[in-house]
C-alpha cells in the first residue's frame, strides 16, 4: 500500500508542470471579438499582438471605419502584406486609411481557413459594406424603396382584410353544413354544437398562421429595400427557410410511419366491424338464458370493440410522429396517474357489471325487484342498470349495490313455471273454509289479468286463535302489471265477501262483535 501511495505521488509531482502549463493556456487564451458594422458580420479577431488584446483591436477597428470620411466611400478597400516582428499579416485600407490589420492567429484553423481567403472574404465584405453605404446616401433608392414599403403595406392591409371576409365566409359554410349533418344527432346527444366549435377554432387557427406568415414576409420585404436594414431580411429569410427545411424534412421522414398508422387504422377498423356483426346477429336472441342474449351481446360487442381499438392504438403508437418526445411522455405518465388514482371504485363497477351481464340474474325487458326497488328492467351498462318503477319513476342502481342484495326476478320460467303472486285474508272460524274457497276463487274468477292455466288455489297458511289465514295464489297474465292486477283483486274478494255477509277479520278482532261487520249495501 505504501508502495502504491508513492506511485501515485510521483506521477502527480512529475505531471504537475503539464496540468499547470494547461491551466495557464486556457489562462492566456483571449476571448474572441466579432467585428459588426452596419448588422453585416465582417471579421472574428482572435489573436493578441503585443499588449492589444481581440477585443481593443476589434474596438479601434470599428473606431476607424466610423470615423471615416464621406469622400473615402469611393475609394475601393484594398489589402497589403505586412510583417509584424515576426508576424505575417494582412492590413486593410480605404484608400491610404488603414482599418485594421489581421494576422495568422487570426485563422479559424478548426474550418481550415487561410490567411489569403480570409483577406479576400474581408475585403469582399468591406466592400459590400462601402456599397451599402453609398446605397443609402442615395435618395432614388431610397424612394424606391420607401414606395415598394407603401406598395407592400397595401397589398398586405387587403390581403389581411380578404382573410377576415374569407373567415366569415368560412363559418356561414360550416353553420349551413353542421345544420344539416343528422348523422351528429343521435336520440339527446346533439354533437352539431360542439363539431361547429372545432372547425371554427380550426378555422380561425388556419387563418391566423397564414396571416402571421404574411406579415413575416411584409417585414422582410419592407428591411430588403434599404441597405442600412437589409441584413436583418436576410436573417428573417434564413429562419423561414431554416424552418420550412426542417418542418418539410420532417414531414418526409414522418411518411412511412404515417403509411404504418394509416395501415394499422384500417387493420383494426376492419377487425372491429366484423366482430360487431358477428356479435350483433346474437341481440336478437329472445331466450333469456342464452349465452349470448340481448343484453350480453350488446355489451360483449361494445367490449370486443373497445379492446381491439385499444390493441390496434398499442400497436400503432410507436409508428406515430412524435411518440417518442418528452411531451407525449409526459401525457403518458399524466393520464397514467390519473387513471390508478380514479379508476378504483370504476374497476369495482366494471367487475360488477360484468357480473350482472354473464350471469343472467336480469335481462332487459324483465320484472324484478332489486332490494326496495321493483320494476321493469329498461337497460344493463358496465356500471348501472336502469329501473322503471310502476309509479313511472327511473331509478339507477349501481352494479355493485344489485350483486350485493337479493334480485327476485318475476318473469323468469323455472321448469316453464312462471312466478305466483299471493295475497292474504284471514276469516273467522264461523265460516265454512269450502265457502272461503268458493268466494276466493270466485273473486279471482271475476279479476281481469289472472291466468286461467294455471289455475288460482287458495291454499291456508295458519290456523290462529281467533281466525283462520287463506292465501289466494295466481299467476298474472302481465307481470308489469302486478300492482293493478293485486288491486283489482282486493276489490273483487271484498265484493264477493259482502254478497255472502261474510265478515273479513282484518284487522284482527280479540273478540266477536256483535254486528257482523260489512259494508252498506248500495
């Protein structure tokens, strides 16, 4: 270990000298100085020569050739060699006005530059510059150009005022054509608002890009006509082309994933119509105990559907534009979130219903009784099945609640059985039971809605202190109807009871009267 220790210290001692040179290079570097006259990029000094660094050159170059005369803008810019100690360099002049001088650390060696090109681009820029400069003193230019302005300003205030009428035009197409697609109204659900919005943003989106693209173009014109701002068009034009390069480029490489999607669209719509045809042949089915009844298939399409455009999207998102961008990773891990937050009382519900589907308990169309509510049975989701009440009311039952309570189902055959309704009286032991029977029957007899196959019987259910309890049971035609039919009945049985001065116990008497107790006669 010690030896190891030394190793490490005498390759750090002899090394020291170099990681000190190091650092001091990037000490004694200088920092470039961008020479820009007039917004037109003329030379980078890099190199100090003896105590005037990058930037007090580029200073004193800008000094001089802002201090130039009038006159010498005619002179053309011409460059010299010239030795510096033991420097070779190149010195611009106006004239016989030196400007600046450059040497060979002034080189972008890295793009494999030469002081020769180099003092031929500086001289062609210097003279551009001159130009320009003379260009602007020109007051035929500069009308020419100030007239092109108005011209351009014209052209773009009725370009922009065609737009806003192309706009409204635009909209009064879109309102007369939503207006009559039927297809976006279905029963309640009117999407014809809501399609008229999105095409007007839509609209309004388009138009304000071609209008922004407009006025970038205007502005480039209008800097393009004088010399002074011409540099600035010619930037604005290299970001457009830059941009239009690069959205063009991507949309070129976009195609053949584009194609993909396209591809895998069809593939998946086509996967999806055929299993809802498949699956729709199965709702017509009447049988309530089919695997495949009305309401099972109906929500067995809608699932199959679901699941094959969830696959199909899998499969296709890699191969959409953008998939891979931070953006679309973050949408991701959102709705990601969103869904294991919210979806534990869905995913309970979804289990439910799909319970209350496969297991046939109910079926659309059926009289049952769920907990305290009783009625027909209008619809079966995923999450809640509707109920119409005999008082016309709609209650909504939760999946979960109708697996967690007792469901007696009425119109459900058992062994080709339907479901009996009973009701109760109790008479006194003073009359014959074969009378009680007769009037029961008689009573049922005279009840519309009660089938005759099978027959009603009255069967007694107790034998109390006081009286005796009889129960009439039948079968009713309608099962929706049971509370008109259960009342018609009451009326019928205390018709036939008062006919035979038979005397109804209930309520209940502790002891015998000493009237029977029956309605007046009429």
């Amino acid at each position: 270990m010690i030896r190891l220790h030394l190793v490490v210290l005498f390759l750090f001692l002899f090394n020291a000298p170099l990681f000190a040179e190091d650092r001091a290079d990037k000490e004694n570097t200088p920092e470039p100085a961008e020479l820009v006259v007039w917004q037109r990029d003329i030379v980078t000094f890099r190199a100090s020569i003896a105590t005037l660094s990058p930037t007090i050159r580029r200073d004193t170059a800008l000094r001089r050739i802002q201090e130039l005369p009038e006159f010498s803008l005619y002179d053309p810019v011409t460059a010299q060699s010239v030795k510096l100690g033991d420097l070779n360099g190149v010195s611009f002049l106006s004239g016989k006005r030196l400007l600046f001088t450059l040497v060979e650390g002034d080189i972008n060696s890295a793009d494999g530059e030469t002081l020769e090109g180099l003092s031929s681009s500086v001289v062609t820029r210097l003279d551009a510059l001159r130009i320009a400069r003379l260009e602007q003193r020109n007051w035929k230019i500069n009308l020419k150009g100030f007239g092109i302005s108005v011209l351009a300003t014209l052209v773009l205030a009725a370009f922009l005022y065609g737009l806003q009428k192309l706009n409204r035009i635009i909209r009064r197409f879109f309102v007369r054509s939503t207006s009559k697609l039927s297809t976006l109204k279905q029963r309640d659900l009117d999407l014809r608002p809501a399609f008229l919005q999105i095409s007007r943003r839509i609209t309004a989106i388009l138009i304000s890009v071609i209008g922004i693209g407009a006025c970038y173009l205007w502005i480039t014109a209008v800097l393009g006509q004088f010399p002074f701002s011409a540099p600035w068009a010619a930037v604005l034009g290299k970001h457009v082309t830059h941009l239009g390069g690069e959205f063009f480029s991507s949309v070129l490489a976009s195609i053949p994933n584009l194609l993909m999607v396209v591809l895998i669209f069809f593939l998946t719509r086509g996967t999806a119509r055929i299993t809802t045809q498949v699956l729709r042949s199965f709702e017509g089915e009447t049988e309530s105990d089919s695997a495949f009844a009305k309401d099972t298939a109906r929500a067995t399409r809608r699932i199959a559907s679901v699941l094959i455009w969830i696959f199909g999207l899998v499969i296709a998102y890699p191969y959409i534009p953008g998939s891979d961008s931070d953006a679309f990773k973050g949408v991701g891990v959102l709705l990601g979130l969103m869904i294991s937050l919210g979806s534990t009382g869905l995913v309970n519900q979804l289990m439910s219903g799909f319970v209350v589907l496969y297991s046939g308990a109910v079926r659309t169309g059926e009289y049952a009784r769920v907990g305290d509510v009783e009625g027909v049975i209008t619809d079966i989701g995923l999450l809640s099945t509707k109920v119409r009440t005999p008082k016309n009311e709609y209650v909504t039952v939760p999946n979960a609640v109708l697996i967690a309570k007792d469901t007696l189902n009425y119109s459900r055959l058992v062994d080709d059985q339907r479901t009996e309704l009973c009701t109760a009286v109790t008479i006194g032991y003073d009359t014959p039971w074969r009378q009680v029977h007769e009037l029961l029957l008689r009573a049922a007899d005279r009840t519309p809605g009660i089938r005759e196959n099978p027959e009603p019987k009255v069967v007694q259910t107790a034998l109390s202190d006081f009286y005796v309890a009889y129960e009439l049971r039948f079968v009713p035609a309608d099962i929706t109807r049971k509370g008109a039919v259960l009342s018609d009945l009451h009326q019928r049985i205390q018709d036939a009871f008062a006919e035979a001065k038979v005397q109804i116990m209930s309520p209940n008497f502790v002891a015998q009267p000493e009237a029977l107790v029956l309605p007046p006669e009429e």
